[in-house]
C-alpha cells in the first residue's frame, strides 16, 4: 500500500498539477471538474497564478509572431521541383554503385620496381571547359573525383560518385615510351563496375611531359591555364610543385 | 501553381486505383500530389524551419528536402486528409536531423573572402525579426520542446495533429507542451533578466563617465 503523503508533497503536486493544467487549457478546454479545480487552486496560490499568467502571456506573444510575415524565396519551387525531377530519375533506373568508367593505358612492361602509377583528378566541367556544369543541387559541389591505380594498374576503392557525370578528367600516366604522359578526356557516363553499358572513354591524346617521379595529385590552377603537378611524399615532406600547360591551353 | 491544379486533382483521383492494383509506387501521382502539397503548404513549413532553426537559408534547403522526402515517401500517406500533419513530421524529422548534426559536426567560422556580398534587406529583415527575447528564449529551450509549443501556438496543430507530426502519443505531446511552456517562462525569464542587467550596467557606465 502507499503510504499517503505528507502535507508538503501533497501540496507540491497540487502545485505541478495546477501548472499542467494551467498549460493545457491554453490549448484545449478541461473537463469542468479539473477546471473547477484548477480555479480554486489558483485561486489560494499566488505562486502558480503567476505561473499560469506567464503561460498566457507568454502564449500572446508567441501569437504576435504571427504578425512578422517569413517569406520563402521565390526561387523555392524551381528548386524543389528540380530536386524531386532529380529523385524520380533516379529512382526510375536499378539503384547501382556509381563508378567512373576508368582509363586503363595498355600495360607497358616497366618493370617490376617502377610499376605503374596513375594519378587522375577530375575536374569540374565548368573549370576545364569554361562550361557551367550540370546544375545538381543548390548544395552540390563540383565533381571531383580522384583515383589512383596501384602497380597491378588495378584500380583502388573509389567512391560512388554521382556527380561525376559530364566533367572532364585529367590524369597522369607512363606512357609506350617509359615516359609520363598527360591525358585529359571527358566523361559522359558512369556505370557500374564491371559494367558493359558505358563506352569506354574515348582515346585521350596525351602531351609527352619528363617528371623524376610519377606526381601525388594534379590540380587545376586557378586562371584554367596551368595543371599543377604535386609531387613527394604523403607525410608532407620533400615534395615539389610542377606547373605544365594545361590541356586546354596546350 | 494554380494552372496544374485541375491536373492534380485528376491524379489524386487516380491514385487509389494505381494503389490496390499493383501497389506500385505512382511517380507522376506523387510528384502532382508533391505539387499540391507545395503550393498549399510550403509557406508554413517554410516558417517553421525558419522558426526551428533561425537560419532562412537553411530553412530553404530543408524545405527543398522536406518536399523530396514527401515524395519519396507518398506511400507512408495513409490517409489524404493528414497531409499536412503527415508534411510536418516530415519537416519536423528534418529539422531534428539538423539540429543532431549540428552538434557533432563542429563548424568553424570562414575566415577568408565571403562569396557574397553584404546580406541582403531581406536577410537582416529577417534576422531582425529571430532576434527578440522571445526568439532567443525559443532557441534556448530542448529543440523538442520548440517545436511542440511552434507547432501547436503558431502552426495552428490541434492535438492529434500535434501528436501525428512530432511522432510521439496523444498524451506525450500534451506533456511535451505543457514542458514546453514551464521552459518558455523560465527561458524567457532568464533573457529578461540578462538583458535588465546588460542595461543597468550600460546606464552605469554612462553615468560613471559623465
């Protein structure tokens, strides 16, 4: 049995249930007897009269905030509407892991020390083309894609991607003659890895270039003239910057 | 918005049978339903996450997302009739996903040039308008608490609607409100009397110099 309570605790939740009440009739009306109640109380306790004032006026002003008009862009519509083309596109096809159709060069006997490395940036279409993108989403960043191919030229994991369609890929590779080689091609289509329904990238023309080591990474420059070749070691020591003609300007 | 209505009505009316035949997912039905709902209802759950988050800019994506989620999620509508309190939880979820995200990632101010220029009339209407001592008072209570006392106060939910949007009991939701308005007072307290003393201090430093 519960033992009853001591005249403070009594009072104490007389105290929390005229404050629920209190709130609750600002929403909805009570059954007449908890309304009754509630009056009485309020009526002998000037601590949870104040309590229930400051619910209602807090209440009022919550309602003045009615009369400040929040406006949605105009541009809301465009946008969304846009955004649910883009999911029923692609909710329309099979769901399969993005990957982007990878220039594999022939295999060139280089020996078993040098192997074969290739480092490939892709760079946002609007960078190397001068072209607008594809415009995916209001928070989409450019594409940008890096992979690297490990001595067996297998690719190593990439990351789905999809949005690296339409963007145009550089990348560095040993070419026939044993030196490196700047490719740049323009990817239209990424399928799945394995997958026969994408063509191959078209043949790239690369530009002879000599560099000691095969580069880390290529990047862009910021006036679209130049690809930057970085070089040296991933722990941030002993590296150097190449700068080439870029494709385009080449 | 107002020229595809009668097409939407015609899809809505063909949704049912779309349903029991094949169950299907209709995605011309559901991207007119999504229409609809917009042109009915984006201004509201516009306000809300602006209310949510006093971020318009975010509050413009996340409707954007709100609207996408409904589409793909047109099936989970049970009953046409509950769209908007159905619409609300959505956007209510949203809101929620931000905020949680929002305390694990650790954003650090942008120290270099700003892509754009000088906020706009619009924007400092707008952050003018989150900046009272209500405002601030709303952002200082649980995120669920503000959305419940949002919901019911300026979004007009009546309790199952309430209830339906932020995903909790009849009865939960009235105790959720009835927290909601004791942190309100409390909060709203607080900024009061943090703002009295700035002033207080401000008329001393005055009077001090002079």
């Amino acid at each position: 049995m519960t033992p009853p309570l001591r005249l403070e605790e009594r009072g104490a939740v007389d105290h929390e249930r005229a404050r629920t009440l209190a709130s609750e009739r600002l929403h909805a009306s009570l059954p007449p007897h908890d309304a009754r109640w509630l009056d009485d109380h309020l009526a002998g306790c000037t601590a949870c009269r104040a309590v229930a004032e400051g619910y209602a006026s807090d209440r009022l002003e919550l309602e003045a905030l009615r009369r400040q008009p929040i406006e949605p862009p105009r541009d809301l519509w465009a946008r969304t509407s846009a955004a649910v083309e883009r999911e029923a596109a692609r909710s329309r096809g099979p769901r399969r892991a993005p990957f982007l159709r990878r220039h594999r060069p022939s295999p060139v006997p280089l020996g078993a020390a040098s192997g074969l490395l290739v480092v490939a940036v892709v760079i946002g279409a609007s960078l190397l083309s001068g072209q607008p993108g594809p415009s995916l989403s209001p928070r989409a960043t450019a594409p940008s894609v890096a992979m690297s191919f490990g001595p067996s030229g297998e690719a190593g994991p990439v990351d789905p991607t999809p949005l690296a369609v339409a963007a145009d890929v550089a990348w560095v590779s040993y070419g026939a003659n044993g030196k490196l080689e700047l490719n740049q091609a323009r990817v239209s289509e990424v399928c799945t890895e394995g997958s026969a329904e994408c063509a191959p990238i078209e043949a790239p023309s690369p530009g002879a270039i000599e560099l000691p080591e095969p580069p880390r990474t290529v990047v862009r420059s910021p006036d679209d003239e130049s690809l930057v070749l970085v070089e040296g070691d991933t722990d941030g020591t002993g590296g150097a910057l190449t700068v080439v003609p870029g494709p385009t300007a080449a | 918005m107002a020229g595809s209505f009668s097409v939407v009505l015609g899809a809505r009316a063909a949704r049912a049978d779309g349903r029991s035949m094949s169950g299907a997912w209709d995605r011309d039905t559901a991207g007119s339903f999504v229409e609809e709902l917009f042109g009915k209802h984006h201004g509201e759950i516009y306000a809300y996450l602006v209310r949510m988050l006093r971020d318009p800019e975010l509050a413009a994506d996340l409707t954007q997302d709100a609207f996408v989620k409904a589409y793909r999620n047109y099936e989970s509508l049970e009953k046409p009739e509950n769209a908007r309190a159905w619409l609300y939880q959505i956007a209510h979820r949203v809101a929620l996903d931000e905020l949680r995200r929002r305390k694990i990632v650790r954003f650090l101010p942008w120290s270099g040039e700003s892509r754009g220029a000088a906020p706009s009339a619009e924007h400092l209407a707008m952050d003018l308008r989150l900046s009272g001592d209500l405002q601030r008072a709303l952002a200082r209570i649980p995120e669920r608490q503000r959305a419940a006392l949002l919901l019911a106060e300026l979004h007009d939910l009546t309790g199952l609607e309430l209830a339906s949007a932020l995903g909790v009991s009849h009865v939960a939701a009235r105790a959720l409100l009835t927290r909601a308005r004791e942190s309100l007072r409390q909060a709203l307290a607080a900024e009061r009397e943090a703002e009295a003393a700035a002033e207080s201090s401000s008329t001393a430093t005055t009077g001090g110099d002079g």
